[in-house]
C-alpha cells in the first residue's frame, strides 16, 4: 500500500472503503454460524420477560450487521472504518451490560463460594494453554513482532473489543441459564452461539484453524459449566477476563504510529 503523506509523524494511506459489494459471499460457514445465532435468539425470547426478549432482538440486529459486506483484508481500512465494524460485532455486549447497570436484575447480586474462583482461575490457564499461547513469548514482545505491526486505530479497537467481550458475551451468552430450569436447552445453545459469533463476519479474522475452534468450544462449554455450577456469573466472570487479558497485551504491543484514522 502506497503511504501518500507523512507529516508531523502522521501517515496517511489511500485507505479502500469499507464495504465490497460485489465481493459479498455468505458461505456455508458463515451460514450456519447465523443459524446457532438464530436459534439462540429464539431460546432467548422463550426464557420470557424484558431483559432476555430484548437480548433476543438484539443478538438477531448485532448478527446481520455483521454480515454486511465487510471488506477485507481489514488492514486495507481506515480506523474509522475499522472501529466501525467493531463497534457493530459489540452490539449484543454492550446493550447487555448497559441493561445490566441500569435494571440491575436479581442475578447480579448472585455470588459464589471462593472455591469457584479457583476453579475459574484453573480454567483461564487452561484455555490460554489450548491456545498455546506463550506468556514469555508474549512479555518479551516476541510474538508482537511475529505479528508485525499494526494501525494504533486498528490495534485500540481489537483491545477494547476484547476487553468488552470479556464482560459482555457472560451477560449475553451465560446469564440465559441462570434465568431459567432447567438450564440445559438455552445454556447449551448459548454456548453454542458463542462459539458461531466468531465466525459471521467476512474473513477468518483469525479463527477457522482447528486449535482455535477448539479454544472456542472448550470456552463455550467450561464458562457455562462455572456458570451452571455455581449459581453465579462471576466465577465465569473472571475466567473469561484472564483469558483476554494476554490478547489485549499483544495488541497493545502491536500499536504503531500510523494512527490510521482517516
């Protein structure tokens, strides 16, 4: 990519627009990744009452608004562009929290006993493990440079939809089981959707590889476990933000100069 400008230590690029048309395929993936979405959604609006029957909506608008011809590769973009489509796949977590501090339901006073809080710890270090993601690796800024650097715009935004997501998809994904009995059917269906969600928008954005899918469907199925177990979300809670917690490091690392906004 051609830099046009440099001024003041600001590069400007002849950044592409943010939607390709005629490049817009839903392919079988993608399609049944809308479909556990879907089916999510009307497990949602079953569970009955305000909250969840606007999670259900929500998920559906958050869904389609992901689906939009996104182009990629997303480097190609400018960071309004690129935030832009963050903020669009954040849809569902920041309307679930956002309900969450303004109707503060009756799960959110929900605790657990602190053995739950070790298990949640074990089941971070798990999942990072899975990941085989290299805690020295990543301190020493190693596996920053392997990545190669990155728009600040660009790496902000995948920090902070990582670190809302951490909140956000326990409230959305998670708290449908605490709501209802048994907490099989909509549990099983929001862990399932968890996983799909990752794989709607256009491009791998990273998933895709088996180990990844893998990391996914465990998360899925040990958050909702904690959850269902100890009758709370925050043992979840916590497992879910140490498992973020090294993917915004790294995209921090990650951050150059080139603010890439416009």
């Amino acid at each position: 990519m051609t830099v046009t400008n440099v001024r003041a230590g600001r590069v400007r690029r002849p950044y592409a627009t943010s939607f390709d048309r005629p490049g817009w395929t839903l392919d079988s993936r993608r399609l049944i990744a809308m479909s556990c979405v879907a089916a999510f959604s009307v497990g949602l609006w079953s569970v009955g009452g305000d909250w969840a029957r606007v999670m259900a909506i929500v998920v559906i608008v958050e869904a389609l608004l992901m689906c939009l011809p996104w182009r990629v590769p997303r480097t190609m973009r400018s960071g309004v562009s690129f935030w832009a489509e963050t903020l669009c796949g954040l849809l569902a977590p920041i309307v679930a929290v956002t309900m969450t501090v303004v109707t503060r339901p009756a799960w959110l006073t929900a605790g657990a006993d602190w053995w739950w809080f070790g298990a949640a710890v074990a089941v971070a270090a798990g999942l990072i493990a899975l990941s085989d993601l290299r805690l020295p690796s990543l301190l020493s800024g190693e596996l920053a440079f392997v990545f190669g650097p990155t728009p600040r715009a660009h790496g902000a935004a995948r920090a902070f939809a990582t670190t809302v997501c951490a909140v956000g998809e326990e409230a959305v994904f998670r708290v449908p089981a605490l709501l209802v009995s048994p907490a099989a059917p909509v549990g099983l269906l929001g862990a399932i959707a968890f996983v799909a969600r990752h794989h709607i928008q256009p491009g791998t954005n990273r998933r895709g590889t088996i180990r990844s899918t893998m990391v996914e469907i465990a998360a899925g199925v040990l958050l909702l476990g904690l959850t269902v177990a100890s009758g709370s979300i925050y043992p979840a809670l916590l497992a879910h933000i140490l498992n973020n917690i090294p993917n915004v490091i790294l995209e921090l690392q990650r951050e150059n100069d080139d603010r890439g906004w416009t």
